[in-house]
C-alpha cells in the first residue's frame, strides 16, 4: 500500500533578473511613483530542467542579498524549505549592507531573512507543484474559495509623468478626480471594495474625497491609507468624521504606540501594513493592542507558508486579515491568488497595484488574469500556474537596464521636480 | 515546462477501531493507569484503494464525534485539508455530548474540533504523502534532523496491576524505585533526558527522588511534571529546592494565573500541557507570563499542521518548545517523529509512553521503531511510513471488546482499590 518514493529533484541554477515596467505618477505619503517600478525575478532550475518563478522587490542592496541567498540554494532539494532557508539565513551573515526594502523609505524594519527568503521559497513551491501536478494552492492546504476579492486601489495623480503624455488615467487631484478615477476603476474591474491612497493632501481634503466617494458608491465598502502621515490627534479627528464612512482606517500614524492610541478612540477598525510587518514585532502590537487588521504580504512575511502561519497567529489572537501589495507582475499576482485562496481568514477584499500596470508589461505568458466583478480566479494548473514568457522578460531586463532606476526613490524623484518637498511622517 | 495536473482522490471510506493495550499500573495526580489504555484506529480510504492512519483517544464520546466527522469527510479529495477541518467543524454542531478528552479528567479545555480533526488530518497526510511518494516530514517543509531526542519517563508504580502478576519493570514507589527504574530504561533505549511523573507523593518525597537521580545521573537534563497537584506556595517552595536540578518545571500548578504566579519567581523554566492546550488559550497566557515552553501535541492542537502552526507562534512569542504524550501506539509515534523531524525550535528532547508498551502491542507492520541514544529515526517511506497489521488491529480491536475500559478513567480505578481515594487539584 505504501507509495513509490518519489525521486529526489535538486536546485541547479538560479537566474536572478532586474526588470522595470511603467509605473503612472501615483502620489503617496513620501513622493511619488517614479516612471518605472522596479522588481526582481526569480528563476530556480533543478536537475530535472524544471524552473520555479518568484518575484520580488527590485533595489539593488536586495538584488545583492539575493544572489548570496542563491549561491547558498544550489544543491538543495525542491521539498527540503526549512532547510532553504536555514541556508539562507547563514549566506546572509555575509551581509552588512543596509537598505534595499522596496517600500522607498515607508518600511524599513520588515525581517531582512524572510524579504529575501520569499521569492526562493515561492519557487519551491512553484516547482513541487509542477513536480507533483497540484496547484500551490493545495501544498497550502487546498483551495477555500474558487476566486480572490480585490478592492480597487485608488491613487491621487498627475495627469502624467513630467515631460511625459497623460496617461490613460488622467489627473486626479481632488475629490472629484478620485471619484472619476474610482468609476474608471469599477467600470473596467467591478471591484466592490475602494481603497484611497491619502497622506498627500491636507487630512480634510483627503476626507473629503471619502465622502464624496461614499455619496458616490454607497453600497462600496471604503477605507483610506494615509501611510503614517498623521499625528495621533489628526487621526483622532479624522476617524472621527469619517466614523459611519470607512470600513477600515489603514495606518494613519506612525509606531506600534500611536497606533494604539488611534485606536482606543477611533470607531473603525485600524489595519496595518507598516507598524507590524514582522513576526518580532507582533507579541508588542498585540500587548499594545495596536491593530485589529493584519494587511500581509508573502514579499515580507517569509514567503506563502509563513504568510499562512501569520493567518493563523492572525485568528488566534483574534485579528483579522487580508492582503497589502506593491507595484507587481503577474509571478507576485499568482502566488498572491494561491495564498489568499487557501487561507480562511481573508476577512477583507485584497490589495493589488494591478491596475496601474499596462496589461503588456509582464514577464508572464498569455494573459492569464480576467477581473470580474473585482475577483480574478485562482490558478489550477499545477505550481503558481503561470509560465515564464522569456521574449517579455529580456524587454522588461532592458527597460530595467535602460531606464537607470537602481533603487525605488519616490521623495527623490519628486524632490527634482520640487526641491522643497520632505517626507515627513507624520505631515500633519 | 507545466507539470501534468494529478489525478483527484477521493475518501470513499473511513474505519474507526477502537483498541486496547495492555498498560502497566503508573501513577499519577488523579489516581493510576488502568490494565488497559484505550486508542481509536482510524483509516481513510480513498478510491484509489490507497488507506491513510490516524490515531487518537478511545473515549466512547470522542468516538461518537470521530464518526460524525468520518459521515462528513466521504468524498473528500485528499489535498483539501482545509475544507475537511470546515466540514468536521460543521458536523460538530450536531454533537452536544460532553467528556470524551482522552485525558483522566486532568484536560477538559483541548479544542473539540482540533481533537476530533487531528487524527484524519494526520491520515490525509499519510495519503498524500504515499500518492506523492514523499514522507510526511518533507510535506511538512522537510526535515531539519533525522533522528528526534526523546526522554525517559519515569513513573511511581506498583509492582503489577492488583491480583495480577508483576510486570517486568517491578514497583517503584520511593526515590531507589525510581532510580532503579531510570537505570533500567536508560539502559534500554539509551534516553539523554528523564522526567518524572509527580503528584503522586507529598512533595518533599518527589523532590528527593529528582535529587537521588542527579547524583545518579549527574550529567543527564531532569524534569517533574506534578500534573498541577501543588498550590502556587508548594510550587515555590519545590522550585526552590531543585532551583539547581531541573532542567525544566512541568505543570506544578493548576491554572494559566497559577502558572505565572510561579514562573515569577521560580529560577527554571516552566512548561505546560495543561494550561495551555489550545489556540484559544495562548493570547492570556502569552498576556499573563504563564509558561516559558510548550509541550505541543498533536492530537490535540489539530494535526500536524496546526502543531508546525503552533511552532510558529511559539518562536514568534519567544517561547521554547517540545512535544507532550499519552500512552500511543506506532501510528501516533510515526506522526509525532515526522512533526519533530521538521520543526526547528523543538527545543528539548520529546515526552513518550513508548517504553510502557510491550513491543508486540501494536496495531503497526514489524518492528519499525529502534530507539538509539533516546532518539529514533524520522521514518523516510512515502506518508507516514508505517504500515497497518490487520491481525494485530482485530487482536487489539478484541482486547477493547473484552476489557471492557469505554473511558479512561484513572481516578475510578483507583477508588475501587482505595474507596477513600479523592483527586484533588492542587492536593498539596
């Protein structure tokens, strides 16, 4: 009755490859988005001629932590992860380099290990996957829901890029951008959940977006992210007046302690995406009581089973979740579909910077996503259930190698355009 | 370069067999073993005629929800771990019977659904990982050590079971019994660790016993776990007498309050698997300061999953690890070396009743279980790696049937022999 062991299937090459795809001027608490975003594609090769795909930030201090991770990875076997990361975890004792998180100064303190681990251990389970016919969401635990609710990230804008055309988006720079912008978003995606991106402009203002958003969108669940801009008394007034109109408030102020204080007064739940993104700091949010929504993210927490493992902490500590994104391709999409689709307690409609991309700008082949009514399937084909698309990703290499971004510098590209501008958290 | 997706398999039926093993007369805080220990066998098959193995308590309640569980997992694909949790969550809701936690009297807050789930979860992944052909262990993120540490344990005992004839361990009711008895199994299986089972004498008398095994065994780690017997003042009080010769104290006291009443003061470490044997229960035992190591145990944190869950929160909170134990047959110690073998923080050699057991006692193929040094080796076969022996199920599935033990039932045994016999926690 006993099985046949299954051959032994070992990593023999990784190809570590920048990439950079067009990114729309989408302001934000620290600047803005630069022309390009930048991320790094993982590609691990076993003696089997198999590649597993992982996707990840693309700042040159990480590119540097990678490739120590993937020297340390050659030679181990596919379903030995524990063991893959103990090595990496020993390859990066060799690293005293600092910066290189992704986030342009947002995050600074994400688990260094498990930033870098990520997009191996994504690979791995992309090739068990492929080796043992089943979708990662099955290595996962198997598939809870068929689809993946997103919200519709809504971003305050230029019209275009400096000395660039306007983008199909256009500008948007008060409510009523942002409410066009929303119908624009809803109307080609379906998403039934908004998410603004403030800290941008004065408190009141960005308020006054959510409520014209809400007169507009009545039935849509809607939430606001300041990044931190806000003091705790800012946040206090504006939780405040928007208590009958957020379904969350999404880190309005900086640290574990302000957080808390927000939210012994604020009526709405409080998410996090920044004042915990590592498991180190949950036993203090948690003694605190800083948070009740966990936005993760398999780029920072680890990797997919790890993520899975703070979905667990998440329930047990009586907290919710759902799901935090950067600028992305599709490698980071499917891992994102398989991750969300295994895990019972995605509480809230997901995060996703997808739309801001154009559909071509990809490294994956075909078009395998299809929005409707804001959700998009999980992928069924055996591993993440994309394949590579290598024409698309010796274009996005060159555009990364043309396009002279080696690091994400969101206040750095607006300070050229206006030398007086500082991030500052909290602004106001 | 898309692996080809693997064909579905379904449980088409599941067998739960009660069964008994002759078990020596231990005692313990609530009174003393019966002739006879209890388990449930149980076997999924699926309708590929491949059977998965789970093992778990034999109380007649706990088998009542096992088989509205079993009724609710049919068709079943065997990747859908987390939809089976959600249909036995389901099927729960008819059971309003109370009792059955495998556990004397001395547990009775385990969660039901994790208790009721943990032994399918276990035979799915015996079933995957022999469709697969890989081990449980490499399912579970792969081994970080081929071989799992466990410790000697120690009970006071009778000679024999009242009117039969004396076992082969003979009695050990005073500190020379208890050395005698640590020589025998140290000379046996080679144990580098030993505990003591407690609560059975007056404190100082237990106490003399750990010291007499420190001069004995001078260089081997000890531990006495008094099953929550003492109050707080007794704890203390013990603690400070082996403030030099434990390597850990288990259980001295009832109650997660109790519990960090006496690690605040006590200088060794505490450990539980009393006060916190349940997801439910960590966030006010991390709050309060209770424990500094998890004994997990995966029949009753919900499978093996849920343990390497469990791990998780255990590293992430700062809190040590190793793993607690009932009496067990080869199906539950397979499980339990395949959950050590791939959890990094398992920080202390395991608890098991294995060497109480005669070795021909089992419902498992062969002999497939050799201790060396206290360790045994992390089985390598597809699943769980071991095989079931139809003759020595019915043979103990008879034993059941005449023995006539439908509950464990340690304290009732005790009063026959002794009608003035109360359990008490604390006792002293």
């Amino acid at each position: 009755m006993t099985g046949t062991p299954t051959s032994r299937e070992r990593i023999v090459d990784i190809s570590i490859t920048p990439v950079a795809f067009a990114d729309p001027p989408l302001l934000n608490a620290v600047g803005v988005h630069e022309p390009f975003a930048i991320r790094t594609i993982v590609e691990v090769i076993t003696d089997s001629g198999t590649y597993g795909l992982g996707e990840t930030y693309g700042d040159e201090a990480h590119q540097a932590r990678l490739t120590l991770a993937a020297e340390a990875l050659i030679g181990t076997d596919i379903f030995d992860i524990n063991h893959a990361r103990t090595r990496v975890d020993e390859a990066l004792a060799k690293d005293s380099s600092a910066g290189g998180h992704g986030m342009s100064g947002m995050i600074t303190d994400s688990s260094t290990l498990d930033r870098v681990f990520s997009p191996f251990e994504v690979a791995l389970l992309d090739l068990q996957g492929k080796k043992l016919g089943l979708p990662v969401s099955e290595l996962l635990g198997g598939r809870v829901r068929e689809r993946v609710d997103f919200s519709g990230y809504l971003f305050y804008k230029w019209a275009g890029h400096p000395g660039h055309a306007d983008d199909r988006w256009g500008e948007a720079l008060d409510p009523a951008g942002i409410v066009r912008q929303a119908e624009k978003m809803v109307s080609e995606y379906g998403f039934r959940a908004l998410k603004l991106k403030g800290g941008v402009f004065a408190p009141d203002q960005e308020a006054e977006a959510i409520e014209a958003l809400a007169t507009r969108f009545p039935e849509v669940p809607l939430r606001i992210d300041p990044n931190a801009a806000w003091t705790v008394e800012t946040s206090n007034r504006v939780a405040e007046r928007l208590a009958s109109t957020l379904e969350y408030l999404e880190d309005p102020t900086p640290g574990i302690t302000g957080m808390a204080e927000v939210r012994s007064s604020a009526s709405m739940p409080l998410a996090t995406n920044m004042c915990v993104v590592a498991f180190a700091q949950l036993p203090e949010a948690i003694a605190a009581g800083s948070i009740d929504i966990i936005l993760s993210d398999h780029h920072f927490w680890g990797g997919l089973r790890r993520s899975s493992m703070l979905a667990g902490i998440a329930e047990t500590f009586g907290m919710s979740l759902s799901m935090h994104s950067n600028s992305h391709l599709g490698i980071s999409l499917a891992a994102m579909l398989h991750l969300a689709g295994s895990t019972q307690n995605i509480d809230f409609a997901c995060d996703t910077h997808w739309p801001w991309k154009n559909p071509e700008d990809d490294v994956v082949a075909g078009a395998p996503f299809h929005f409707e009514g804001g959700s998009l399937e999980v992928p069924k084909a055996p591993g993440l259930g994309v394949e590579l698309n290598r024409d698309r990703l010796a274009a996005l290499h060159q555009r990364y190698l043309d396009c002279g971004i080696r690091n994400r510098d969101d206040t750095g590209y607006m300070q050229k355009l206006d030398p007086d501008y500082q991030a500052l958290a909290p602004r106001w």
